[in-house]
C-alpha cells in the first residue's frame, strides 16, 4: 500500500548519523521536503514538489507539520487501581515520602495490583496504551514495579508481552522488582536483593519477559552499591540497564548509571555534575520527567546549562504512573519541560522522538523521518514546530500513522 502525505508546511526528521541528538546541537532537525511517500509501512521517499507514483491513499497536508512518532521511554503504564487521595494529600502540603511513609505511594499501588486478575489487568492496560498511541506516540517501554514478588512481576511482564501481539507500537519492558523495599522483606533487605538477581532475573532472561532492569535509586529506597549490583546482575542475564536517579535527593544514582553504562538515567534532578561527562562519553541518555517534578512540586530542576555545555543527549517522558504522574500526554510533559526547564522546542522534540528511540535501541528503525525507517508519523495541524509548543495543553495530532497504517481513522 501506497500512502502520500503532501504540501505539508514542515518536516521536522530529526535525523541523525549518530542515531541521537545531544543538546548544544547547531545542525538543523528540519527537512526541506513538503511531501512523504509511505511503501508497504515504510517510509520511502521525503521529497519537494510534485510526487507522480499512483496511491492508495493521499492527504493533503497544507498549513500542517509532519513530526517522527513519539517515544516514551519512561512509564509504569501496567497497574491496577489509582491515587487521587494522594493528589489532594500533596494540595494539602504533605510530601511525598510523608505520604509514603504512611501507606501511601509505590506500596498502595502494590497492594492493588496483586489482587487485581491478569486478564482484568490486561484490558486496563490496553485501554491506556490506546490513549497514548492516539496521542501519538507510537514506541514506549514499560515497566514492572507494582507487584514485588514473584507472582505479580511476572503477571505484570506477561501484560507486557501480550500488548506487544496485540500493537504494532514498539513496546519494550523494563523489569522493575527494586521499585521499592516489599513489607514482607524489611528487616530482610539482603534476602530480597538475592531473590531479584538469583531468582527472578534468571526466570525473567529464559521466558524472554523483559528487555532492561531498573533500580530506583534514592534515598531511603535502594543505594548506589546496591544499584550497581542489581544492574550488573540484570546485565549478566541479558537486561541492559535503566536506573531511576536522584529524583528527591542526590543518592548516588548519576554515578551507578556511569559505572554500570546505562542506557537511561531518569529523573536526573539532583545529580553529580561530575558524571555529566561520563555519561556522555558512555552514550547514556538523560531522560527528564518534568511532569512529575511540577506535580510534586519539586522545585530543583536538572543541570539542563551545564549538559548543554557537557553536550548531553537528553529525552522527556511522561513517567505515566498512579502517583506521581497520572499523565498520559507527551506533549503536555514537554511542554511543562519548556516552562520550567526552558528547553526549547528544537531541544524538546529529538527529546521526544530519537533520543529516546536511541536509549531504547530503536533509533536504527524509528525516532525520526528518514528513508528506509518504520513510518511512524504524526502530523499536527500547527504552521510550524514553535506553534505545536505554544498550544498549551492542546495535545491532539491531526494523524497518528504507526508502521504505515493510520491510527483511529
């Protein structure tokens, strides 16, 4: 089948040879095309002018821009149940670990996942992942982190794996067992390290459930060494490395991600400035959760100037989660990026397209408008990349296409 999107205002490729874009960038994210032929769910041709080849089906695009599919690399998508009682907790001044510490937080959404059925858990699942992809986004990776045992993680992983049959999306999964300490562990904190590393990892690598492992690394949660020896352990089963990092307090997590060479440190807002070229050097890509920093209230915001200077490759997600970011928009999440990080829209949309796609190992097929690649497109009715930022809040594309087929029309 043979798609022409024509006459379009703007196409913002973000390609790259490199397969990422580091802030400090003076190359341009643009191409000089207005019109893109799609072959049998790829992209085969960006050109200017006239397209002669017969097509199925043809859009005229006038006025409106052509942007790669988005990625989200950071949510906790699969989870039964919400928390806006927590919502109005933090409107009433209380803070995230207070919440925590009273029942709250990662260990309520815990207990609701464990006793919801996989099949129910499924369809909630689906019904979310509907919601991003016609917002268009069309790859992301999700994670485990809301069951802490063995049953519930695997429950979770196995969501994962059958919404990969049932999307064309790119989905990766992200084991996440050191989300939190389990309330049948403390007091046995080293016994639940060695199930995750000796039992689960090993179980997880052989019936191919996950692609990565994550550590929240934070204060009161799990250390630098600990982190590092969870990560390594994932690595030897064949999990690459993600870590959520310094997000409340600098805890160490900047630096695991530098020694173990993570594909991803997230959260990122109190970091060690003294890994910034580390992670450079290591192709670690900085992923920033800005919509969770402005629903926490957390007022620190990333060294975004000096990894400007150090030329790190940063991207932004939406950390969907029950808790700290109920947000199911990308847009939304960049835009809040560009408020409170004052990143600007040339920084904000490699931040949403191939820098993720490249922590992900995905840049190779997806994240930008280049011949050859997967035609995951989505077009705006906006006249040009800053008027798709200044709409604030109006998220919706004009059309989402995921490898080549249009999503919801």
């Amino acid at each position: 089948m043979k798609i022409l999107l024509k006459n379009l205002s703007e196409i913002i490729s973000c390609s790259s040879k490199n397969g990422f874009i580091p802030l400090g960038y003076e190359g341009k994210i643009k191409d000089e095309g207005d019109f893109i032929l799609i072959e049998d769910r790829k992209i085969k041709r960006v050109g200017k002018g006239r397209e002669a080849e017969i097509c199925d089906a043809v859009y005229d695009c006038s006025g409106k821009i052509a942007l790669p599919g988005f990625v989200d690399a950071h949510t906790h998508l699969v989870f039964h149940g919400t928390r806006e009682d927590e919502f109005r907790m933090r409107t009433q001044g209380l803070a995230y670990k207070e919440i925590a510490a009273s029942g709250g937080g990662i260990r309520k959404s815990v207990r609701m996942t464990r006793e919801v059925s996989e099949d129910e858990l499924y369809e909630e699942s689906a019904k979310k992942l509907e919601k991003f992809l016609l917002r268009g986004v069309t790859s992301i990776e999700i994670k485990s982190g809301y069951g802490l045992d063995r049953e519930t993680e695997l429950k979770q992983l196995r969501v994962i794996k059958n919404l990969k049959k049932r999307f064309k999306m790119n989905i990766k999964a992200t084991y996440l067992g050191a989300h939190e300490m389990p309330d049948e562990y403390r007091g046995r904190r080293e016994e639940y390290i060695r199930f995750m590393t000796d039992e689960m990892m090993p179980m997880i690598s052989q019936e191919k459930l996950a692609d990565y492992a994550d550590v929240f690394c934070e204060k009161g949660v799990y250390t630098e060494d600990e982190a590092v020896r969870i990560l390594e352990a994932g690595q030897k089963y064949g999990l690459a490395s993600r870590i959520h990092a310094d997000e409340i307090d600098f805890s160490g997590g900047s630096t695991a991600a530098a020694r173990v060479g993570a594909k991803s440190v997230d959260h990122f807002n109190i970091p060690s400035a003294g890994d910034l070229k580390k992670l450079r050097d290591n192709n670690t890509v900085i992923t920033l959760l800005p919509a969770t920093n402005f629903l926490l209230r957390i007022k620190t915001i990333p060294p975004i100037d000096e990894m400007r200077e150090t030329g790190n490759t940063v991207a932004v997600s939406t950390d969907f989660n029950p808790g700290s970011s109920p947000v199911i928009s990308l847009l939304l999440a960049s835009q809040i990026g560009m408020v409170n990080y004052r990143l600007l829209p040339e920084e904000l949309l490699p931040a949403m397209t191939i820098n993720p796609a490249y922590s992900l190992s995905l840049s190779g097929i997806t994240g930008s408008i280049e011949e050859g690649k997967d035609a995951d497109i989505v077009v705006f009715d906006r006249k040009n990349l800053n008027e798709l930022f200044y709409r604030f809040g109006e998220d919706a594309p004009e059309m989402v296409f995921c490898k080549g087929e249009r999503v919801g029309g």
